[in-house]
C-alpha cells in the first residue's frame, strides 16, 4: 500500500490567495483527520470525517478554512484567503474504523508570503 | 487549553543508555495513549501504544508506564541507538483511537 498520499509536498503562495491541499487516504480506512503542525502550537486536530461525512470541525481556525470529503479517496482543505499565519506543515491521517491502522502522510509544507 | 503536558523538550543520550520522556494529561475521559515518533520531513508514526486498564506495555526496546492515579505516562526507550534520533510525541484520545490531542514533543539526539 502507497500510504497516505498528500500534494503538493510544499507549496509558496502569496497573502490573499486561495491555497488547496489533497489527501488521499488508504483505501479501506472510514476515518480520515486533517493536523496542522506549527512550532508554537504543536500539532493540532482540524478536522475529520468518517465515512465521507465530517465528524467535528472544531479545531478548524477561523472560516477562512474548509475542508471536503466528496468521496472515500479524496479529501480537500481550502484556505481562502491565505495568510502568513497559516503557514504550517498540514498532514493528513487515515485509519480504519476501529482506529487501528492510523497513518499519517508525509505532510504539504505551506508557507504564506 | 494545554491537555497533555510533555518534558523534557529536548534530550540527549549517549548510545546504549536509556531515554525517559514524560507526559501528563488533564481530561480523565482519555482512554488511549499512543506514542508518536516523528523524523525530519515525514508525518508522525505509531511506535507503541497503551489504555489505561494496564500500568506497563512493552514492545521490543519501547515500554509505555502508566499511572492512572497520578495522570502520568512514559516512555522508556532501552538500550537507544542513533537511528532512534527523532521527535517523539505522546498524545491521547477518548472514545477510541479517533481525534489525537498531542503533546508538545521531544527532541530525542542519540549520540554514538
């Protein structure tokens, strides 16, 4: 198995655009989670879905972000508009539904000029 | 809100000593503890993990001690090498291995 998949690895992007990142998950898991990790905040849970259908978005920081789930194999999280202060490693986790085979990706470097 | 306290921030070991990272948690609903071990560029990975109806859980060199109690865990790595040179994270989640609430992480350097 590939694992879970992020793109892009790293992404620059200037204040004020819209910024999208991609997940796909590991086929088979019912739950998929979006981290953000910062030096100052460590890593922190966003958001997460199980079975396409967003569970608790409470950890999402302002409504400047959103995230999708359109089918079991994809996942998007959308920053619009972009800030200097999100820029953060944003990872992507999946794992089965009784928690087991939790995996996380190798993470999209963001950075907001 | 800080939910898991962990220290030291950052260690270092000689190799073939042992390696002690510490957390402590708030929130007694917390019913699964994994250790996370996180190299530079990578995502974090599952190293071992422990719920709280056990004090002790060993899996090769790593061992998690539990005190259910004092709302502290551990983790012991024995006889730590270079290659375990990494971030380790602990972290907890209730209702099942589902939303992680991580610690702050460690910054473990084994030197040969």
């Amino acid at each position: 198995d590939a694992g879970v998949i992020q793109s892009p690895r790293h992404e620059v992007t200037e204040m004020g655009q819209e910024v999208t990142l991609r997940c796909k998950p590991i086929s088979g898991h019912d739950y998929l989670f979006w981290y953000r990790q910062t030096m100052m905040r460590g890593l922190e849970l966003l958001i997460y879905f199980n079975n396409n259908v967003p569970i608790d978005d409470s950890g999402m920081p302002e409504d400047r972000f959103s995230a999708k789930m359109p089918n079991a194999s994809f996942s998007t999280l959308k920053i619009q508009p972009s800030e200097p202060r999100d820029s953060a490693v944003y990872f992507c986790a999946s794992s089965l539904n009784d928690g087991t085979g939790y995996t996380f990706g190798s993470g999209t470097r963001l950075t907001v000029v | 809100q800080q939910q898991v306290k962990q220290s030291p921030q950052s260690l270092i070991v000689q190799k073939g000593g042992i390696s002690i990272i510490n957390c402590a948690y708030e929130n007694t609903a917390f019913d699964y503890f994994p250790w996370y071990q996180q190299f530079p560029g990578k995502g974090p990975a599952l190293l071992i993990a422990i719920r709280p109806d056990v004090s002790e859980k060993k899996e090769g060199r790593f061992t998690i001690s539990f005190n259910k109690s004092a709302k502290q865990f551990s983790l012991h790595i024995m006889d730590s090498q270079p290659g375990d040179s990494a971030t380790y994270f602990c972290a907890a989640s209730k209702g099942g291995r589902r939303a992680l609430t991580f610690g702050s992480g460690t910054r473990l350097q084994v030197q040969p």
